[in-house]
C-alpha cells in the first residue's frame, strides 16, 4: 500500500472496494487493518461478502475464524476451521498462499 497510517489505508482499500465489491486482494488487505486495530467485528463483515471456493478461501476462512476467535465466537470459528479442513481432505482446497 502506498497510504501511510491505518486511516488512510482503510479509506483507500474502502474506496478500492466500493469501486470493484469482488476483489478479493482488498478485503484481504482491510481485514488487516482492521485486524491490526482490534476492530474485529468489522474485519468479519468486510470478509463476509467472498466465498468459501477459490484460489483464496484458505486465507479466507483463517482469517474469518481468527477474527471469530477474537470476539470468542468459538462456535462459528469451529465450524469455519471444520468446514476449511473438509474441503481441504476432499482436494478442493489448495493451501494458502504466501
């Protein structure tokens, strides 16, 4: 990212978002900050509108179970970290990239 500091980096991925719903690469990048500033409850709802397939959905479903995790909502993060584990053991899912 080019913007300094985590406002201006949210309002940017924001606006990257508003621009293209679908992409992937900055609801990943706003989970972050969101993430980084403890505004979990936010972190999960910018994730809430990308799928479950895809080349991303590892990194997806961690970072939606680590945020359910943070607001102790172990049930959903469970169910999260069991469905990934499903489809991973029936060779739908790649792992994460990195």
């Amino acid at each position: 990212l080019t913007a300094t500091g985590e406002d201006a980096q949210e309002r940017y991925l924001a606006q990257a978002i508003e621009s293209a719903p679908g992409y992937a690469d900055a609801r990943l990048a706003l989970w972050s900050v969101q993430s980084a500033r403890g505004a979990h409850e936010q972190a999960v709802a910018t994730l809430a509108p990308l799928g479950a397939g895809g080349v991303q959905a590892v990194d997806i479903g961690m970072r939606r179970a680590t945020s359910l995790l943070q607001l102790r909502r172990y049930d959903e993060a469970f169910a999260e970290l069991k469905a990934l584990a499903a489809e991973r053991l029936a060779g739908r899912l790649q792992p994460a990239r990195h």
